[in-house]
C-alpha cells in the first residue's frame, strides 16, 4: 500500500492549488498518486536497461470542504499530514492558523481519550489484564492533551504507543509544516516562513517553504523550462522532491530498491524494518515465506550492471530475518512456498 499524504489547514491557504502542483494536475476527485523523484532510481535504470522502471509513490489527497469534525476525520485517515499555512496576501497569520488547526485535532483526541478511559475504567475493575496499564497511559494523554499539547509530544515506549493507537489518535501522526509563500518573498518565504520554520523547530516537525502556485504552474512545463524558471527564484530543487523528503523524515520511512531486467523499483518502508517486513511491502506472503535477502547498495549494482554479476562475483550479502533494513539498499528476496 502507498503512503496517504493528507493535505490539511485552514481555509484559503492553498490546499487544493499544492495538490495540484504536487498531481500536476492529473488528480481525480481530489485523490491522486505521486511519483516520488529519485536519481538513484534513475541511475539503477540506466545501469541495468530494464523493461519497466517504477519509483516510489504517495497516494495524496485534497482536504474536501465541510465542519471541523469533517476535517477532524479526514486528516484521522492519512499517515502523515501536510499542514498548510497561509503566507501570502494581506496579513498572513500562519501561526495563529496552525495553532487553530492543531486545537481542532488535541480536542478531538481528548474526546477519543476520554471515551476509551471510561471503558478501559470497567475492564481494570473487572479485572482484566492489561487494562490498568491502558488506564495508566490513557490518563498520562489526557493530561497531556488538556495541556494543549499533541500526542506526538509524548515520550512513549513502544508498548505505550501501541495502546494509544487503538483509538486512532489524529496528534500522534507526522506531520510536515508546508508555508505557502508569495512568489515575490521566494526562495526564503520571508518572515511569515520564518515564523512557520520556528514553529517547525519548537513542535519537532520538518518545514518548507514554496509558492503553490508557481509550483503548479512550473508542473506544466518542460524540465528544462522549469529549471530556468527555478533558476530566476533562486530555487535550486522542485517543490515536490523537497516535500518528498520531508514526508519520508516526518514519516520514518526509507526507500529501498529491487532491480531486474523486468523491472527497476523503489519501494518505501519504515526505518530500520526487519527484511520480512520490507519483503512484505512488495506481497503480504513474502514475509510469512521470507528465507533471506541478497543484498548490495546502489554503487556497487550500478558498476556491475547487474545483480547476477554480483552474484557471481560473490559479491551479494546474504542476510537473514533479522537484517534491519536502509537506506539506499538493492535487494533480492528468497522467497520459498
């Protein structure tokens, strides 16, 4: 499954215009997949000739119109969320816009908390394992959500977590500050960036700052043209592979590849997954069948031409369900039956 990118923030701060910028205008009903640009996958293709190249892909979605509980919902079904701020026109406000938008999200968490602590209550008086240190870590984020704080904000221990999430709590997801400029104040976004930026650095969450609509309006454009546009705003690399980036960071996630004649791809994953994790990314039985993994890192697949010369050569490693998963890595999985 792709990565769910919600485009998220208050109204009039150039949600629907970042979504088409970022589908180039080829999203339908306000869902549409991205490609994730990546020249490592562009220099596999070109060392290996395969018949296909696919890179990696977020599925992104336009926030749709309706009441804060509306919006509340929506952003509840993404895994990371694009919070947009208004820094363009008259008076932009960013981050009294975000902080509005952020108290949305703690309230409705609070109320999530506050429904499951009632039933987590009885279970602990009836006795049932585990409730009492559900009750523990359920009253720990109510506290913390009256202080106004998100979820995220939380030290919590994996167990810990993984309690909070049976109530699917929308402040525990990444989240990417995206301030959304006035061409004139470009590359830098001007002050209301900068302000967008040292909320970023305060809430622990990646910012950029870029014009959707000069971004939507370059996606038109030839790659050539878009660079010389570029090059006249002093922006050195596309809106989309600078929130690519962002996304993957805020997300946890890692990109790693397989390659073959047939084909060359990238495939997003969590940060220091197991090996039978990443292999299930590609089919769901992989990690049930997974016996080992051959792996080798983009260089040295790109110098041999090939993973069968390097298997040749001696030169794949060969790794087991324990093998922890990064960055950049070339694999190919045994799969038995």
């Amino acid at each position: 499954m792709p990565v769910n990118v919600a485009i998220v923030g208050p109204a009039g701060a150039g949600k629907t215009t970042l979504f088409d910028a970022m589908t180039a205008g080829r999203g339908a009903d306000g869902v549409g997949m991205v490609d994730i640009p990546d020249e490592r996958l562009t220099r596999l293709a070109d060392a290996v000739h395969p018949a296909k190249t696919t890179p990696a892909q977020v599925r992104v979605e336009d926030s749709p119109p309706g009441s804060r509980a509306q919006r509340v919902a929506f952003a509840r079904q993404s895994d990371v969320l694009l919070k947009v701020a208004r820094c363009f026109g008259p008076d932009p406000n960013p981050i009294v816009e975000l902080e509005e938008f952020a108290l949305d999200l703690v309230l409705a968490d609070l109320s999530s908390v506050e429904k499951r602590l009632e039933v987590v209550g009885k279970e602990a008086r009836a006795g049932k394992k585990d409730a009492a240190a559900e009750t523990e870590v359920l009253t720990a984020a109510k506290a913390h959500l009256d202080a106004g704080k998100q979820l995220r904000t939380m030290s919590l221990e994996p167990d810990q977590r993984a309690m909070l999430l049976n109530i699917f709590p929308v402040t525990l997801k990444p989240s990417v500050y995206v301030a959304n400029c006035a061409e004139e104040l470009l590359p830098s976004g001007g002050e209301p960036a900068a302000k967008v930026r040292k909320l970023g650095d305060i809430d622990v969450v990646p910012s950029i700052a870029l014009s959707a609509r000069l971004e939507a309006e370059l996606a038109e454009l030839k790659p050539d043209e878009q660079a010389e546009m570029r090059a006249g705003y002093g922006i050195d690399e596309a809106g989309l592979g600078r929130i690519a980036r962002a996304v993957w960071e805020a997300g946890g996630l890692i990109t790693y590849f397989t390659a073959g004649e047939p084909e060359v791809r990238a495939w997003p994953c969590e940060k220091d997954a197991p090996a039978p994790i990443a292999a299930s990314k590609i089919h769901t039985d992989f990690e049930k069948h997974f016996i080992r993994a051959e792996v080798t890192s983009v260089d040295e697949l790109v110098a041999a031409g090939s993973m069968e010369a390097l298997r040749a050569a001696g030169k794949l490693r060969i790794e087991g369900r324990e093998y922890r998963v990064k960055d950049g890595d070339v694999i190919f999985f045994r799969i038995g039956r």
